[in-house]
C-alpha cells in the first residue's frame, strides 16, 4: 500500500517537467543560481565561510545563517510552491501539499544550498587574501 502511495507520487513528479507550466522546472532553478552566485560572491568577498558547511560548524551563528538564507532563496521558494499547487490544481484531480513542498524544496532550496557554498570557495580563488587587503586600503 505505502509503497503504491510512493510509486504514484514519484511517476506523478517525473511527468511534472513536460506537463504544463513546466517552465517552472527552469526558471527556478535558475533564480536560486543566480541568488547564491550572488550571495556566494559576497561570503567570499567578507571572508565568510562556505554557507552550506557553516550551518553544521558556526553553532552560535546558525540563527543568523538560516535566517539570512531564507531571506534571499524564501520567494523564490513560495514562488515553487505556489506553482506547483496550480500545476496540482489544473492537472491532478487533487492537492498533494507534500509533493508540492518536495518539488519546491528540490526545484529552488536544493540548488541554493549546493551552489552558495562552491561560489563561495571559487570566488575566495580568485579574490584571495591580497585582492582583499588592496580593496580595503583603497
């Protein structure tokens, strides 16, 4: 039984891309790219660890990280939700609110989290430990 629930919910998932409003599959993952390309650069650019691992290490910032993510990738995950309970509405013959959260989470939390952090490691390549000290005595 469970596992027909489960089977069900994923053949529905994987036909999400094609169906209508499909675009969403690409717009926003590509939001939340270009949120953490930003806020990647600027963790590099304040000497800020890699977000991603910060969250597990820095205890006494974890608050101040969450909400400062949530803050930048949060519309654009209401955003997810939101299409996909319309996606839900127009071709599925009910609401699956956690398959709605599951495609949010995966479609713009999950390339937030994932990206923030490498942009963060490669842009503190580039920038380095001069470019920074120049920048602060012009």
């Amino acid at each position: 039984m469970l596992q027909d629930v489960f089977s069900q919910a994923w053949q529905q998932i994987t036909a999400r891309p094609t169906g209508p409003l499909a675009f969403r599959f690409y717009l926003q993952p590509a939001m939340a790219a270009f949120l953490a390309v930003r806020d990647g650069l600027r963790d590099a650019r304040v000497g800020a660890p890699p977000y991603f691992w910060a969250l597990f290490t820095e205890r006494g910032h974890r608050r101040e990280l969450l909400r400062s993510g949530w803050k930048s990738i949060g519309k654009v995950t209401l955003l997810a939700l939101a299409l996909d309970i319309v996606y839900q509405v127009i071709v599925l013959p009910r609401l699956r609110p956690l398959e709605a959260v599951f495609i949010a989470l995966v479609l713009a939390v999950l390339p937030y989290l994932l990206l923030r952090g490498a942009v963060t490691r490669i842009a503190r390549r580039w920038i380095g430990p001069g470019a920074r000290r120049m920048r602060r005595a012009a």
